[in-house]
C-alpha cells in the first residue's frame, strides 16, 4: 500500500540529494500521538518507506514534484494522509512545498505466473557484518561493517536483502506464514545492477556519514502465493537496511504474464 502525494514547489529550489533525515523528520511529525509514534525510538525496521522527491532536479516556484510514500499498515498511511492534508506546507530542508493532492495506491506484483521488473527508485543499503567476511570468502583488514560493492560479489547482497527481508516479515506479517527464507527459490530472477555511488548521509542529528549505495533492475516471476506477499512486502517497506531514512523503494516498472 502507499499515497501517492503531488506537490508543487512554493519557491525556486536547488534540489537537495541529501534530503532523507529531513523528510523523514517531517514524517515522523505527522504520526505524533499516533499508535505508531513509538515506533520512533525501537531498534528495528520500520514499517514504511518513500521516494524522493521526483524528478529531482533544481526546481521554479510552481514547478510539481511526486512523493511516494508505501507501508504494510494502512492506518499509518491513513495518518499521514490526513496530516498532508490538513497541513499542506511540506518543507523539506530548503525544499519549499505545497501539498496539492493526496490518493492512495495499491502497487500488487501479481498473481503466480506474473512476470515483472521492478526497480530501485532510491539507493539500497546493504552492510556486511564483519563475523561473516570469511563465510563470503572477503579479505577485510577491519572488524566494522562492510558496504556491499560489486567486487564483494553477488553472494552477499541476495543473503543480506534475503535476511533483512525476514526481519521484516517477523515484524509486519502474521506468524503462521512462511518467510522468504523459507521459500524454495531466490527472490528474483535477475538482478541488474544500474550502479552504486556515495552520499552524505544523515542517520541522526548531528552525525554525517558517508554511505555507500546501489541502484537495481530486479526481474521477477511469481512463484505462489507466499512468493507474491515477500515481493508486495519489499514494496511497501523497501529492500535492505534504513528504509526509514528513505532507501530501497522500489517500484514496479513493467508488469505482465
């Protein structure tokens, strides 16, 4: 599930490509007092994700822009919804906007034997923890976590967004359904990789870090029924780490049998 928000800037704008810990700031206001505001402060996934703001881009007083903003819980959305609407002044750092409208979507993959591609829309964040270098075969001189870049190899980026995937669905999904670890078979079919690329990123106030990131073209075809709730639960709470902050949306690009 997501909304879908259109906005127009209220000012000329440079885009900003480190907006992520400010809109989410902005999020997190519109579910205070809400069931979920506790949410805020647990050490785990949180239930939604969103888009940048696109087409990024420099912007001109008036000029529209698109936000998506998908969750496994409508009632969160229903939240952030009600907030946009009723407080149609949506700043995103020096960002000026306006919220025009708000509509609900429901993105589905599609019934076993659909094909698809869905795509990166943000960066993913995938972090190899240091006890399993050696199970990947990674010669690593430091005991931090490791970004995932290509030269790791595909290994560890499908085990981590895999076991990231089961988190999530521990948390969001009722407990008598088979995770994606218990799946016959991979997530997707292919993976394309677009590119990976360093930000600047803001994980809490105060604290700058740069972040490694990759961009993906995941084809799919769908297996079963179980296989079809793993797929639409990457789309409401993204693939790999700190969906929260914005990484790993993903969209459906293209869509058949």
């Amino acid at each position: 599930m997501r909304i879908l928000t259109r906005l127009s800037a209220r000012a000329d704008a440079a885009y900003d490509n480190t907006y992520h810990h400010k809109l989410r700031g902005r999020l997190w206001q519109a579910l205070e007092g809400s069931d979920y505001d506790a949410l805020h402060d647990k050490n785990q996934p949180k239930p939604f994700t969103y888009s940048n703001p696109f087409p990024p881009g420099d912007m001109t007083e008036g000029e529209e822009r698109t936000l998506l903003i998908a969750s496994t819980e409508e009632e969160l959305l229903a939240y952030l919804a009600e907030d946009l609407t009723r407080d149609r002044e949506l700043n995103i750092g020096e960002m000026p906007f306006h919220v025009d409208e708000v509509t609900s979507l429901a993105p589905d993959v599609g019934e076993p034997g659909t094909s698809g591609t869905l795509e990166t829309g943000t960066g993913v964040l995938v972090r190899i923890p240091p006890w399993r270098f050696d199970e990947y075969g990674l010669d690593i001189d430091h005991d931090e976590t490791e970004f995932w870049q290509p030269e790791h190899t595909m290994e560890p980026f499908q085990n981590q967004i895999e076991a990231n995937l089961d988190k999530k669905h521990s948390l969001y999904a009722p407990d008598y359904l088979p995770g994606p670890s218990d799946a016959d078979g991979d997530l997707f079919d292919g993976y394309e990789l677009i590119k990976t690329f360093a930000i600047p990123v803001t994980p809490t106030q105060g604290r700058e870090e740069t972040w490694v990131l990759s961009k993906w073209r995941f084809d799919y075809t769908v297996r079963d029924d179980d296989h079809r709730r793993h797929l639409n639960l990457a789309l409401d709470v993204g693939l790999g780490e700190r969906n929260s902050l914005g990484f790993g949306f993903l969209n459906i690009t293209s869509h058949g049998r």
